[in-house]
C-alpha cells in the first residue's frame, strides 16, 4: 500500500473517526456512528482506496 493521506487530511479524518465512534458509544447516534472506524483506520493507516480509484493523493511530493 503506497501512502496517499497527507497530515492535514490524517488528523481530520482521525478526529471525525473518534468523535463519531465516541457518539455511537454513548448512545448520542445511532449505529451509522460506528462507521467512524472506516475514517479512523484511513487515518491510521494512512492509505485510502478512495483515493486511489480516484486517483487523488493528498501527501506532499518527495524531492
């Protein structure tokens, strides 16, 4: 899996994951609050397959 997730785009998609999972947790949403996993482990993981069906890579270019 080659990076596509830059920093930026890393820590939002981590923040939305947790504060989704954590709204799901307490009852706040419903189950759609669990779905929080999926931009969690992009964010962890740092590779979307989105982005690459799409051809979009959000990582700075290496010199």
């Amino acid at each position: 899996m080659k990076t596509n997730v830059g920093t930026i785009d890393r820590v939002l998609r981590i923040v939305a994951g947790l504060v989704l999972i954590a709204l799901a947790a307490t009852g706040i949403v419903g189950w759609w609050g669990w779905l929080g996993v999926v931009p969690l482990a992009t964010g962890l993981f740092r590779f979307c397959p989105a982005y690459t069906l799409l051809g979009i890579n959000t990582c700075p270019m290496k010199q």
